[in-house]
C-alpha cells in the first residue's frame, strides 16, 4: 500500500485560493517522511494517477458558499461515501478538465480510488490577484495545519520529519 | 430536432468534447447542401495586443496562456521566433529538450484526445465517464500514458500546465541527471501502452468517408525528422514556403459569422494541417516504431479518411513516446542552461507544429527588446473551412440517417480535427435547417 497522500489545490497568487497550497508549506514542516504531499496539479486527471493504490487520501481546496464565513472549514470525512457537497459544485466549463467531484466519480467507475478520501473546503471570499489570503482563513490554514499534522503522525508514527522533503 | 412548415431544425445546446465556443449552422434540402458554417462566436482574446509593449523575453509566458492543452507548442513558435529577430543560434542540447518537451505535449494532448474525447464518438458513449464504465481497461491505459506526457512536461517545464521553464535562448534551468533518470523509468512502460492504444484504436468502426477532392495538406517537413520545432513548411502539391513568407501565401479574412479568422492558402484554398497533414507529408520519418506499427496495421499515407485521424493521431502518440526515449537516452547537456544575443531591432518569424498543426508567430522587436507588433495565426482557425467542407461533402450521402444519428455524425467530424476553439468554455450548438 502506498502511503498516505495530501493534495493542495489553489492559486497562491489569488488571495483565499492560497489556502490549499499554505497548507502544504506547513505540513512540510511538520509531518514525517512516508507521507506524500502533492501541490496543484492543474490538471485534475493527475489526481486518479496520484492516488490510485492510496489507502488515506486528504485533500485541501478553498471554498466558496454564500452562507459560510470566510476561514469556516468544511470537512468530508470520506468523498466516497458522501458525495452530497461534491454533487452541489459548479463543475468546470472546459471539457478538457475534470473537477474532483468529477475526478472522484470516474476513479469509482474505474475502481481505482482511495480507500478513504477526506476533504477539507476552507471557505473563502477573496481571490484578487497578488492579494494575500485574509486573516480568517490565516488562521484556518494554521489550525488545520496542526490538526492535521497530529492526524498524519499517528498513520506514520515511527517516522521522524524530514530535513528536506521532495515535492512530488 | 423540430419541423416548422417546410423546414427542418436539429439543434443541439451542448456539444462536449469540443474546445471553445462555438455553433455550427447547416441549411439542406433533400438534395442540396446549400451552407454549412462554423459559427465561432468567442470573443477575441486580444492577445496580439498584450503583447504589444512587453519585453520580448515574456512573449513564451504570455503567449502560453493562450492554451492549457498546448502551452507548450506557444512557448516554442514564440522563443524561435524571437530568435529568429535576434539571430540567435541555441545548442544541440537545448534543441534536444525541446523535443523532449514537445513529445511529453503531443502525449499529453493527443491521449486526451483519442482516449477521453474522441473514442465515445466511435463507441456510441456520451462521454469519457461512459467509456470507464464499458471500457476501464483503455481509459486506465489512458490516463497512465497522459500521466508520462505530463511528466516530460513537468520535469522539463516546471509543472505540468502552462509550463514556466521555457526561455528565449534556451532554459532557465536544466533538469539534471537524476531527474532525467527519473523520468526515463517513469516513460519504460509507456511505449507498450502507446502501442496498446493504437492497436485498440484501429478495431474501432470508423465511418466511411473518402475526401473528394483530395485535401491540401500543410506542415512542417524536416529532412531527418518527424517534425515539431523546425522544418520547412511544404504543402502537399509541392510548395515550400518560408516561415517568411507565411503572411503572404496564407491569407487570413474575416467572416461574419466566426470571430476567427478564416485562413486559405492564396487567399482561395482550404487546406488541412495536423496529424493526418504530418503523416501524409513525413511518414518516412515517423519513427521505426510508429512506422512499424502503421505498416502492420495496414495504415499507410495519405489517409483521405478524416475519421481515420483517431488512428494517425494515436501513432503519433507511439512516434512522440518513443522519440522521448530516443532524447532521453541520447541527451548532451548544453554547456549552459540559455544564450543570449546582443538586443538590436528585427522581425522574426517562426512556425511548429502544435499538437493541431502548425502555429505561426510574427513578432517586431525594437532595439530595448520591446515588442511593437505581434501575429500569431492557430491551427484551428487554418483548419475551419476544411471543417465546413468536409460537412458539405459528407451530408448528401447521410441525409437518410436517423436524425440522432445524423446529429452525432456531425459532431463527430468536427472532433476529427481535434478542435481548439479557445481555452474556455466548450458549448456548440448545432442546427440544421432543411428547407
């Protein structure tokens, strides 16, 4: 089995939308080696390939709800179970791109997804170029970083930080 | 599809599949074709015009974002045209990886392509979720190839969409050695999949269609390579045309009912560029493996068949993995990632053959590097009245489909061509009025 995978997906350049990405500057730090972090992929059919064979999954994506307040973190135990969120999303307007509801859904027509996939939606307002992400989701990124990281020691419990990780 | 009186109406709001927006309008008869257009009602993106002002070492950068799926076959059209300007001479190294990068692009669009928006059309599926259902085996095969395509594009290109590594001069930086080993284990089993895929590809019902008149083919003709970045443009009657010389043969004019620019050679005729003009213009120099296959597959150029495409597209995916094998093993790293030339004002020109056919780029430069005038002509725009007139000589013999099936074919053909209406959003709505 392969270990543990974390994905960030966001703009770091696009306020809120660096909420994913922050996440996994933090983990770096934080987490020991055997746990595999993925940043952005862009092309969301590279998620299938990344986490074919994966027992735990987690993904971080910013958010946007109406009646969420930015930094509010919304968390999907398993995807694969409850795809209520994932089936209210806009899917992309390009046919070239998957979005990972969509992603999700061709991995268990295909049988190859993870055996538990946790998502983590950090709600989100701004996404101006060149901003900075707002304090609220800051502060999210720094408490599930750390929640995180705890969660992630105890599937890898032997392990010790690595001095430098490579990202994948 | 709807009848009003006399005339007949197919419409469909949403063609998948398709890049772009865009609307396709046809006027019948029982007997008659009477108009067939290609409604491309995107708007401009103004690009030319962004362009203007920026200094010339961003042209790759900018000009990438015009394209998710082919950055890459931008940032090449735009760095050698810019050395063109500059008189620029880059090394056989930095030549070599631009190859390799513009394999891991031609495996990374064309497998989408085939597999995921091409295939339902043959098997009769709506999409490539249908397909996984009937089909896991192909599309898994599928997205391990892309999977090896995007990582040429990522080791080389510094991630795998809309690359940033690509430089006027060369690289900003070389991948090294371990990397490069790296990825040659992650390219081993991609030629037998490559290979897999064709195979599966030809058992496919192609729908029959033989193109009369023959098509006008365009593309790049190299005498030692199947071509990407350089070559010599030749059309299939015989011509040789100078990169230099592009604007005054291919004449590019508005029509009322496509914000693209139609583009005929002469200013009078269609003509065809991408995979099937590749194969039909340099099949002598497909590689031994791709050529093998195509020999024992019984496909043989010109293919005049342009459903057939799936077919010479998916041997292209064998030629460009195998090919990036051959860079891979070969590989001389340059002495230094990049060179530089002394700036002074120019024009240049260059053409390469993006995953659709050739792309052309015009820029001026003045003498701070500056850019004060750039062109840039897409494969899709030279191809769409090739498109309409493939519509208009294949409906007479359709006209007694089912209205469904009719429908279908029709946008099965415009996917023959792989269409890159933009980078956008994807609805053609389609209606055929018989009158």
């Amino acid at each position: 089995m392969k270990p543990p995978l974390v994905i960030g997906i966001g703009n770091r350049w696009r306020g809120d939308d660096a909420a994913g990405p922050m996440v996994l500057d933090a983990l770096r730090q934080l987490v020991p080696v055997g746990i595999d972090l993925l940043d952005s992929p862009g092309d969301n059919l590279s998620l299938i390939n990344a986490w074919t064979g994966r027992e735990r999954v987690f993904l971080i994506d910013a958010c946007s709800a109406d009646d969420l307040a930015p930094g509010t973190v919304v968390t999907i135990d398993n995807a694969l179970v409850d795809g209520s969120a994932l089936a209210r999303m806009r899917h992309p307007a390009s046919t070239h791109l998957l979005d990972v509801g969509q992603a999700i859904a061709m991995s268990k027509v295909l049988a190859n997804a993870p055996q538990r996939l946790t998502i983590y939606g950090i709600a989100a307002s701004e996404f101006e170029a060149g901003d900075r992400p707002c304090d609220a989701v800051l502060a999210a990124v720094n408490t599930l970083s750390r929640e995180l990281a705890s969660l992630l020691t105890t599937l890898r419990p032997g392990a010790t930080r690595p001095a430098n990780r490579r990202q994948r | 599809m709807s009848e009003n009186g006399g005339s007949k109406t197919i419409r469909v709001d949403y063609l998948a599949r398709v890049e772009g927006e865009g609307a396709l309008h046809i006027r019948y008869d029982n007997e008659h074709v009477h108009d067939v257009q290609l409604k491309i009602f995107e708007p401009p993106r103004f690009f030319e015009a962004f362009l203007r002002g920026r200094d010339y070492l961003e042209a790759p950068d900018i000009t990438a974002r015009i394209c998710g799926i082919c950055p890459v076959a931008y940032q090449m059209s735009a760095v050698h045209a810019m050395e063109d300007a500059l008189a620029l001479q880059v090394e056989p190294g930095v030549r070599h990886l631009r190859r390799l990068l513009y394999c891991g692009e031609w495996i990374e669009s064309h497998v989408l392509h085939v597999a995921m928006l091409h295939a339902p059309d043959f098997l009769k599926v709506d999409s490539a979720m249908d397909m996984a259902k009937t089909h896991p085996q192909v599309v898994q095969q599928a997205l391990a190839l892309k999977k090896a395509g995007n990582a040429i594009v990522r080791v080389l290109g510094g991630r795998e969409i809309h690359p940033i590594n690509v430089r006027v001069g060369g690289f900003y930086r070389l991948p090294d050695r371990r990397e490069l080993l790296e990825l040659r284990a992650e390219l081993a089993e991609a030629l037998t999949l490559a290979e897999t895929l064709t195979r599966w590809v030809t058992t496919l019902s192609v729908p029959a269609f033989m193109r009369d008149p023959a098509y006008l083919f365009v593309a790049l003709t190299h005498d030692t390579e199947y071509p990407m970045n350089l070559g010599t443009l030749r059309t299939s009657t015989g011509d040789a045309i100078a990169a230099s010389n592009y604007e005054q043969r291919f004449i590019e004019h508005h029509v009322e009912y496509s914000n693209a620019l139609h583009c005929l050679l002469d200013g009078k005729t269609p003509y065809f560029v991408g995979p099937m003009a590749r194969f039909a213009l340099n099949f002598a120099n497909l590689h031994p493996a791709a050529r093998t296959l195509a020999s024992e597959l019984g496909v043989a150029p010109p293919c005049a068949n342009p459903f057939a495409s799936i077919i010479v597209r998916a041997l292209e995916v064998v030629h460009a993995v195998a090919t990036a094998l051959d860079l891979l093993d070969g590989y001389q790293p340059p002495s230094a990632p990049f060179v530089t030339a002394e700036l002074k004002s120019g024009r240049g020109h260059a053409i390469t053959e993006a995953p659709r056919g050739i792309l052309y780029h015009r820029y001026d430069i003045a003498e701070d590097g500056r850019i004060t005038e750039a062109k840039i002509v897409p494969p899709t725009s030279q191809n769409q009245k090739t498109i309409e007139d493939d519509l208009r000589l294949m409906l007479p013999d359709l006209m007694d489909l089912p209205e469904d099936d009719l429908r279908h074919r029709c946008e099965q053909a415009i996917r023959n061509y792989d269409p890159c209406i933009s980078c956008a959003t994807h609805f053609l709505t389609l209606t055929l009025d018989k009158v």
